[in-house]
C-alpha cells in the first residue's frame, strides 16, 4: 500500500509542473487548461454518477410530470416525471463513449495509414491520397446518416460512423508531416548507418508528429460530441432507455410550446460546455505548438 | 498551362473521384447491410412480399450487375434529359415512385438555403474578421475570435431552437417553418428558389414571404458557419497587412479604409474563396440538422423521413445527389480559383 | 526645408527598448540630395520612416522635431499626416518587387494616387497625367493596363519612383532604391532620381549601405552607427578628410578597380546588439583608435569647421564641441 501511495504521488509531482508550466504560456496555454478543466470535471461527474444522483434517471413518475426547476428538483423534471439532474449527471456518458471510441478508431487506423502512405511514398501513397480525398470532401454528417442508418443506432456503430467522417483528416496531417520530416537530414543520417525502416519510423518520426496528432484528436472529440448529438436529433442515436443529452435535447422540443424550457436548456448546455472544452484544448495546444504571429 | 488545359485536366480527373464516390456508397449501402430489402421490413413481411420488392427494384440480380446497373443509371445522359433527373431507381415505400424525381423536388430548397446561409456566413465573418485583425491583441479581437470558436461549438439544431422560439414563438416575427406560409402559394417555379422565382414573376408579396421564411434558416446556418470565415480572414488579413505594399499605400496617402479594403483585403480574399467551397460540404451537412429543425422541405429532411420509412435505395440516391453535388462545386472552385490567380495554372 | 533636431526614435520590444535613431540632428534645403550611409541596423531605414511617420510598430518617436517646411510633424494629427504624405513627402521602398498591389493594374495605383490627393480630378486628367510621368520614367503609354508582376524589378522600381514623384513632393526619401536590382539597372535608376530632381527641383535623401552610390550622388552624407550619426559632412570633405574610425573603414574597404594587388579591407568586430549596446561610445569595441575614455562616456558632436561635424573624441583636437 504503501509503495503504491508513493508511485501515485511520484506522477502528480511530475503532472503538477508540467500544468504550471502552462500557465506561463500566456493565453494559450490558460486556453488549454480551462478546456482540460471543463473535460475533467464532465468525466468525473460522468463517472461518480451512480453514487451521486438523487434519483434514477430512467425512472419516471420520481416527481410530478413536466415541472419546472424547484428545490427538490433543481433542474425540473421531463414529460415523463424523470428527474433532470440526475438525467443531467448521466447523460454525458454515451457521448464521452461515442467520442473516445471514434477517437481510438481514428488514431489506430488513420495514423497508421498515413505514416506508411508517406514514408513508403510512390504510387501506393498517391492512391491512397486520391481515395482519402474523396471521402474528405463529402460532408461528413451525411456519410455518419448513411452508416448509422444502415447498421442501426448504438455506441459502436455511432462511433464507427464517426470514425470514417475522421479518419481522412488524421491520415493528411499526419502524411504531411512525415513527408517534410522524411526529407530532413537526421532521418538520412539514420538511414545511413543503416537503422531499419520501422524504427526510424517511430523512433524518429512518428514522436515529431505527436504535436499535430493530438491537436486534430481534440478537434475529433469535439466533432464526435455534436455528430452524436445530430445523430440523435434524426432519430438515429441509441435507445431509449440510456440517459443521454442529445436524446432529452430532442425530446425537450416537445415541451417548449408550453413553455417548458428547463428539458432543452440543461443538456444544450452541456453538450455545449464540453464540445467548447475539447475545442478550448486543441485551439490552446494548436497555438502554443505552432507559434502564431508576433509583433 | 493555360485556362482551357487546366479546365480539361480538372475535369478528367473528377472522374475517378465520381467513380470512387460511387463504389463507395454502393458498398455502404448494398453491401454492409447485408440484405437492404430484409432491413427495410424489418423482419414482419412474408418472404414471398420481399422476393417481390427485391425482383421490382432489381435486387434479385447478381451484385456485379447491381453495381454496374447503379453506375449506368447514374451517368445515363438520355435517361436524365427525359426526365429531367438521373436514374436512381425507385423508392422503396413507394415503389412507382423515382428516387431520382423525388430527390430533384426537395433539392432546390437545400440549395436556395445553402446559397444564403454561405452568404451570410461570409459576410459576418470576414467583416468580424478584418475588424478582428485591424485590432489586434485587443479586448475585441479577443471576443471576436472567443466569437468564432464558440460558434462552431454550439450544436446547430440548438441553436435552430433557440432562435425559433425567440423571434417565431416570443416575438412572433418569423414563420418557424416551411418555405412560404401556407396561405401564400409558391411563385412558379423556373429556377425552383423561391426567391428569385418570385422576382421573376414579379410579385413583391410573394417574395417577402419567401425571405421571411428563409432568415431564420439561413441565419442559424450562417452563425454556424460563420466562425471558420472569421479566423480565416483575420489570420489572412494579420499576414497581408504586414506586407510591403500595404505599408506602401499608406506612405502614398491612402486613406486607411482603401488601405484596408482595396489593398488587404482583396489579397487576403482568394483563400476565403476557396474555403467557401470547401464549407459547402459542411453546409450540406448541416442543412440536414437545420431542414429537420425548421420542417424545411429538402435534401436533408428527405434523407430523415426516409431513414424512418427505411427506405434504403432512397437514402443512397440521396446520399450519391450529395457527393455529387460536392464534387461538382469543389470542380467549380478550382476552376474559379485558377480564373482568379494565374499564378496558379503554372 | 527639412530640419530635424534631436530625433530620437525607440523600439519598445519585449525583450527590452532599442535605441534605434539616438539624437540626430541635420538640416535639408530644397534641391539638396543627403545620403544616410550605415551598415544594417544602424537605424537608417528608421530614419528615413520617421520622415513620413511610418515607423513601425513598436517604434515610437520619443524625443525631437521633424520640420517640414516650417511645421513639426512629430506631433501631428494622423489626419493631417495623411495628406503630407504622397503629396509632400514621398517615400520609395526598398523591394520593388513587393511595394506594388498585386491585383491593381499599374495606371490604377497612379489614378488612385492623383484622385486620393485631389479629388476633383477628372478620370481623364488623371490619366493623362499618368502617361506624363510614365512617359519621364521611359514606360510605354500601353502598358498601363499591365499588373505588376508582368514588369520587371527594375521596371517595378521605376514605377515606384514615377508613384513618388507625380505629386511633385518636396522631399523624397529613397529607401535603398538599387539594392534589390543588378548593377547595369542600378545606374539608370540612379540618374532617372537625378534627372527627376533637377526638373521637380526636389529634396532627396537617399538611403544606402553602398558608400560608394552615395559619394557619388549626394551633397552631403550622414554616416550611421548603432544608430548614432557619427560623421555628418559634405560629400567632398568626407572623402577627402574623413575623420572618424568608422568612415574611415568604409572608405577603405570600398574595393579599387584600379589596384590589383589590394586586398580587400573590412572593419573587424560586428555591429552591436542594440539591446544591450556597449557603454560610452558605440564604436569603441571595434575601433582600432579607441583610449579607455571611449568606453565610459559617450563622445558630444564636434564641430571640425567647414560644415563638417564628428562624433568622437579624435575630432577633440581639432574643433569644439557642438552639444
């Protein structure tokens, strides 16, 4: 117990610097930590859900039908008698899912993809970038309709439809990269002593292209959580019996002519708040990587 | 090379793109599902009524001939000068139906609200954006780009929403759907918008009710739309206005806004062109969401009520219309783009 | 009708404030051509742009005058700025292959310069006063109708002057008007900006780190240092009696065609870093006649008579002391 006491206190001592060092960073750097603190609190309050919400958020009849926000009901109820909050605290978990696996999916496929296509170069990469273009141009909402509708709702399935919409833009910035490392002359110096091709690629390579990859990662996530929200709104998301924002979000529609704004307004905000997070941490990274002008 | 070489060379190599688009949504949506037919009943019908939907709409056919009857029907001239459309087959609820007629009536709607969103989206971004860049560092450049990244984070439907309840339901200034009001009947339909239809038939009634329809629509769409636009031009304006003819002009006298506009700007706009045809991939995305929000009869709002019907040759006509669509306004950039820079052509 | 007096012009950076024009003082009458000679970074070019207040940010005038015929523009309205320049004073940029609007057609910059400054112009005037001064730069009348990148970078540097002379300015100030062009071009160039100040009897300060260009053209010569105007004489008294350490070494590394057996002379060291420049005078780490007492105080501008003034103890015998 007490060697794992210290192995956790050894990370954050390394962490806690390395957060502060933002700070110094200016904006940008505030940028990523305000995104990184937006995220963390939604996971955690994703996570200790369970343990925290008053109610059971599928359970309806818990109050009175459609009531607005009360001190027993902080955030109001639906037209089903769930309790919004606890609704609220449980409903971040399908689109944090949608986006990690999209996100997983991206990286495993398109990162690999795009280092062989640059590195190995030629004829293969030429192909491979026609047929990336291809799928980059289209409007990635109308391929993830296409995929959703043909494989039917679900975490995995929205993710995959995701994915596909994504993949073109990890496999580009990464291909770009690696083409203008390959020409450096440290990656010849290595070839000529006669270093094999793999681990030139990740020993040399692939670490430089880090910076890009995380920065369009964050962007992914960002694009994940409104794509699954869109999904849901037609109708493709997943069922009805898992708590989602997306899903209260649609639905809240119903109660608006009536003037019940409290079924729409909690979850919009939420999904909101964490796609800005995600947005906040790319655009902060992206800037300090990537110095922008100075006077 | 000149105008006319590159023309040709661009227009030969859409075609492998076509192709490609085409395989593609043939292998999504006949291939993956497995049996479409099937899915579209859901497992509730009689084999025999699914031997017979699948015999009417050619499934029953081996896939090659499948694959090679879909590209035909697409690219089939003839077909498409007879009736107006290319052939997409038929739809799968109604099967006397053609994909292709039915995709065609809802399409000018998408496009007069892509047309006006795009606009929008331009104008409020790059005038936020030279402001932002004229500014630099300051509190309202600050905001400005706060402005632009926000947009992008707010879901469209959201915001659809949001503004429907303000000015249609509140304020009850705007109709919150439909193209023109049910009591008004459309104009005549030469280019299928509404609003230039209704100028051309020159009644002045007949389009105010069409723009009334078409703010709020266009305008979420534009807001959306907008923040790309904002950080383009500032970033592309910050560079332009540091180069030497600009600080140039300046030491000729001119006044800043000819300084700004006729000099910066003009230099800086050329990227803005080209990412106006790259965003209207993303707007025929997002018309999706907004055409759902706003009940607005087209392209995207097909797709939806199709994905409900299951209507699966419907959604990949409609699908194809799309990629289509896209290719062909990326072809048109470029060739614009090559218009406008001769630098390029090289 | 150009008089400046103790121009002080700084750079407030991040990483510190540059000194980059340190009291410079000098006067200009009509017809008179000044040449600013310095290595890069010793601030001409910043002079040259206080004279229209262009300096960039962050640069700021913070001490001086700058008369313009009688009137100080240093603290002038930007409004009024404005109208001087173009119209008063004219300034020729460096690259000409970057001074000109891309997408404008060459008559277009001319028009707009003419209307800009008087309004009422009719469209026609304007173009006829466009092929004038086309024509005394020796461009043909048709290619108005060209963009820029269809001339060349002399061409372009011809246009360039044309746009600063149309208004017939008082002052034109030439920004290392051959720098970016090959020898032969330079020439012509050179005698075009002779030839248009003797017939618009114009004031030229013309900038350059060629102490040759500028022996040969101009009526006197500011030499700059870190900023600093170290030696300030007329162009024949310079050469034939330059006094301070720095103009010497340029006089002497300006190669002689003449001599075969020379060997190419260069001043040793390298310019300050003018964020931390050396204390007492700037020179001394790289002057071969600096004493102990250059280090510690900076020298006073002395005057050595006939007109000719130098910023260093050497000149102590031989004059007094001017600040």
């Amino acid at each position: 117990m007490k060697e794992e006491n210290e192995t956790r206190q050894s990370i954050l001592a390394r962490l806690i610097p390395g957060f502060v060092s933002l700070t110094k960073h200016g904006p940008s750097g505030w940028m990523v930590i305000i995104g990184l603190a937006i995220v963390v609190v939604i996971v955690v309050m994703t996570a200790i859900a369970p343990w925290v919400a008053p109610h059971d958020p599928i359970k309806s009849n818990v109050g009175p039908l459609a009531s607005p926000p009360s001190w027993q009901f902080p955030m109001g109820t639906t037209a089903l008698g769930q309790d919004m909050l606890s609704r609220i605290l449980f409903g971040g978990s399908t689109m944090l899912q949608v986006s990690a696996i999209s996100v997983l999916i991206c990286f495993v496929i398109g990162v690999p993809l795009g280092l062989f296509s640059a590195y190995v170069g030629g004829n293969l990469d030429k192909t491979f970038s026609l047929i990336i273009d291809a799928v980059y141009a289209f409007p990635g909402l109308v391929i993830a309709i296409a995929i959703a509708a043909v494989l039917g709702p679900g975490v995995v399935n929205m993710a995959l439809s995701i994915a596909v919409v994504y993949i073109p833009s990890y496999f580009r910035i990464i291909r770009s990269q690696v083409l203008s490392i390959k020409e450096l002359t440290y990656v010849e110096a290595a070839k000529s002593i006669g270093a094999k091709w793999h681990s030139i690629l990740f020993k040399y390579i692939f670490p430089n292209v880090v910076p890009s990859i995380v920065t369009v990662a964050t962007v992914n996530f960002a694009d994940a959580v409104l794509t699954a929200a869109g999904l849901t709104f037609i109708g493709l998301g997943v069922s009805v019996s898992i708590p989602d924002w997306g899903y209260d979000l649609t639905k809240g529609r119903e109660l608006l002519s009536n003037g019940g704004w409290w079924v729409i307004t909690f979850p919009g905000v939420m999904i909101i708040l964490l796609a800005l997070g995600f947005t906040f941490i790319g655009e902060g990274l992206s800037e300090l990587l990537n110095p922008k002008l100075q006077r | 090379m000149g105008l006319r070489t590159y023309i040709i060379t661009r227009i030969i190599l859409t075609i492998p793109t076509l192709l490609l688009l085409l395989t593609a949504v043939f292998l999504i949506m006949r291939v993956l599902p497995g049996d479409p037919v099937a899915l579209h009943f859901e497992k509730k019908a009689t084999p025999e009524t699914m031997e017979a939907l699948r015999h009417i709409l050619g499934l029953d056919k081996p896939l090659w001939q499948q694959y090679l009857d879909y590209v035909w029907g697409v690219i089939d001239i003839g077909y498409l000068i007879q009736h107006g459309y290319p052939n997409l087959g038929k739809s799968m609820q109604v099967t006397t139906e053609d994909v292709g007629g039915q995709i065609f009536s809802a399409f000018p709607a998408t496009l007069e609200l892509a047309i006006y969103a795009i606009i929008i989206a331009v104008v409020i971004g790059v005038l936020l954006g030279v402001a932002s860049s004229k500014k630099y560092n300051s509190v309202p450049d600050h905001i400005i780009r706060e402005f632009g990244i926000i947009t992008y984070a707010v879901p469209i439907f959201f915001l659809g929403i949001i503004l429907q309840l303000i000015f249609g339901v509140y304020l009850r200034w705007l109709p919150t759907g439909l193209r023109i009001a049910p009591t008004v009947e459309p104009p005549v339909s030469i280019t299928g918008l509404y609003t230039i239809d209704s100028l051309i038939e020159g009644n002045l009634y007949k389009f105010i009710e069409s723009v009334k329809a078409l703010l709020l629509p266009s305008f979420t769409l534009g807001i959306i739309l907008s923040g790309v636009f904002v950080r383009l031009t500032r970033t592309n304006m910050l560079e332009t206005l540091r180069l030497e003819f600009v600080t140039a002009a300046r030491a000729r006298g001119l006044k800043e806004s000819t300084v700004t506009y006729r000099y910066a700007l003009r230099n800086a706009f050329l990227p803005v062109l080209t990412m106006m045809g790259l965003q209207f991939a993303l707007l025929l995305g997002g018309a999706v969401l907004t055409e759902t929000t706003f009940s607005w009869p087209g392209l995207g709002r097909y797709i939806v009520t199709r994905i409900n019907f299951r209507d699966y040759t419907a959604i990949q006509g409609a699908v194809v219309m799309f990629g289509l669509f896209v290719t062909l306004v990326s072809l048109v950039v470029d060739i614009l783009y090559a218009y406008l820079d001769p630098r390029i052509r090289l | 009708m150009l008089e400046v007096n103790s121009l002080t012009v700084d750079y407030l950076t991040r990483g510190g404030t540059i000194r980059a024009v340190d009291n410079v003082s000098f006067s200009l009458e009509k017809g008179e051509t000044l040449g600013l000679a310095g290595e890069s970074g010793s601030g001409k070019s910043t002079l040259g742009l206080s004279m229209i207040r262009l300096i960039p940010p962050p640069g700021r005038i913070v001490k001086g005058e700058i008369r313009i015929d009688e009137v100080n523009i240093v603290d002038l309205p930007e409004s009024k700025m404005r109208v001087l320049r173009g119209r008063k004073v004219a300034y020729i940029f460096q690259d000409p292959m970057t001074s000109l609007n891309p997408v404008k057609k060459i008559g277009a910059h001319f028009v707009e310069l003419i209307r800009t400054h008087e309004p009422d112009t009719k469209k026609e005037d304007a173009l006829e006063r466009t092929k004038k001064v086309l024509g005394l730069l020796g461009i043909l009348p048709e290619r108005m109708n060209d963009y820029p990148h269809q001339f060349s970078g002399g061409m372009r540097q011809r246009i360039m002057i044309g746009l600063g002379i149309t208004l017939n300015p008082n002052l034109v100030i030439a920004d290392e008007p051959t720098t970016a062009l090959d020898v032969i071009v330079q020439a012509k160039i050179l005698d075009l900006l002779e030839n248009l100040r003797r017939v618009y009897g114009m004031a030229l300060i013309l900038i350059s780190h060629d102490l040759s260009i500028i022996l040969e053209r101009c009526d006197r010569i500011i030499v700059l240092y870190a900023g600093n105007m170290v030696e300030y004489a007329s162009s024949a008294e310079l050469h034939k009696n330059p006094i301070h350490p720095y103009t010497q070494g340029l006089l002497r590394s300006i190669p002689n065609i003449e001599l075969s057996d020379q060997r190419l002379s260069a001043i040793p060291g390298s310019p300050p870093n003018m964020l931390n420049p050396p204390k007492g005078c700037r020179f001394s780490p790289r002057c071969r006649h600096a004493e102990e007492k250059c280090s510690l105080m900076e020298p006073s501008l002395i005057d050595v008579g006939n007109n000719h003034f130098v910023k260093c103890f050497a000149a102590d015998n031989e004059g007094a002391a001017v600040e």
